[in-house]
C-alpha cells in the first residue's frame, strides 16, 4: 500500500516542480515542427529523471535494508514519518535559510554545468541527459521521498517507489513543456506561493 503513497506524492509534488526544474523541462530544445519527434523528446527527459530517481533510491533501499537487518526498522519508519510532516509544516522560508555548502555546493555548480552544455545539443541522448542530470539536483520534494525509499526493508520496493515517484511527477511537467510559452515566471511564482 505504501508504494501507491509514492504515485501520489509524485503527482502532487509536480506542482512544485514547476516551480523548480519548470524552466529546465521550459528550456528544453524540443522540436517545435515534429510532434511525434517532441514526445519521443520528452519522454527521453522524463526517462533520465526516473533512472537517476531509481538510482538513488536503490542507494537508500541498501541503507534501509541495513536498518531493518540492524532491527531498527520500525523506529526509522516512525523518525522519516514525523520528518516528512515537519517538511510540509515547516516554512519553506525557514529550512531555505540553512546553509548546506561545503563539498555539496561544488558537485551542484558542477552538475549545472553539464546540463548547460546539454542543452546546445538535440540529440535525443542529449534529452536523457538532460533529465538524468537534472535527476540529481536538489529538490526538497526528491528528499521526502527518499525517506520514503529509505523506510523499505525489501530494495526492490525503494527503486519501486522512486519509480513510481517519478512518473507521478511526469504528468505536470510535461504540460509544462507543451504550455512553456503561457507559465511565464509570475505565474510560476503564484505556484509555488499556492503550494
């Protein structure tokens, strides 16, 4: 049942997507003339984002099967369910201002980029990319299901649950990409104050 709660928190964080990694699936050099072509681009994206989501959660599936080994399952689960709604309850404005730099900052400016440089080719590698790379950048909403990943005893149901993490996220944000000339950034601001 818990792996239906990530469908959900997917589709439901996709509206903060578009606030987030909106202007990167808006960028997208998306063939405008073909349109098969497009949602071949598009899904290529979205593949990226999902196989990045799978590979991390399989890293935090190994971790949870550690702690369910450890015998310290049932207490994790309850620590990553109160940290989950502290994460919903919790100002945005108060955990923005916690500095997390040091190596972290590095790997993202790093990661940035790469992508950059990915969205001067249209190849549809060049989509994937795109999206594993963007995959990997951080995202709150990522986070909260990671604890979710993490709070699995079976590795299998983690990489399940960012999975299907990912593709309840697909929805909103290929809407984005087929309306990026009407969500202009006021309009994603609006967004991001209703969530």
């Amino acid at each position: 049942i818990m792996l239906y709660t990530a469908l959900i928190l997917g589709l439901v964080s996709s509206m903060h997507c578009i606030g987030m990694c909106g202007p990167i699936a808006m960028m997208l050099p998306v063939d405008r003339k073909n349109p098969a072509l497009k949602t071949m681009q598009i899904l290529l994206y979205h593949f990226g984002r999902i196989v990045t989501y799978v590979l991390i959660g399989g890293i935090f599936g190994i971790f949870g099967r550690g702690f369910y080994l450890a015998g310290f399952q049932q207490n994790l689960s309850i620590v990553l369910g109160v940290l989950m709604i502290l994460y919903v309850i919790i100002p945005q404005n108060w955990y923005q201002g916690i500095n997390v730099k040091n190596p972290l900052l590095g790997l993202f400016t790093y990661l940035r980029s790469k992508l950059g440089a990915q969205f001067q080719k249209k190849s549809l590698r060049s989509f994937f990319t795109i999206g594993f790379l963007n995959g990997f950048l951080p995202c709150g909403m990522l986070y909260v299901a990671l604890f979710g990943a993490l709070s699995f005893e079976n590795f299998f149901q983690s990489i399940s649950y960012m999975a299907l993490y990912g593709i309840g996220t697909i929805p909103l944000m290929t809407l984005v990409v087929y309306f990026s000339q009407v969500i202009t950034p006021n309009v994603r601001n609006k967004f991001q104050k209703l969530i």
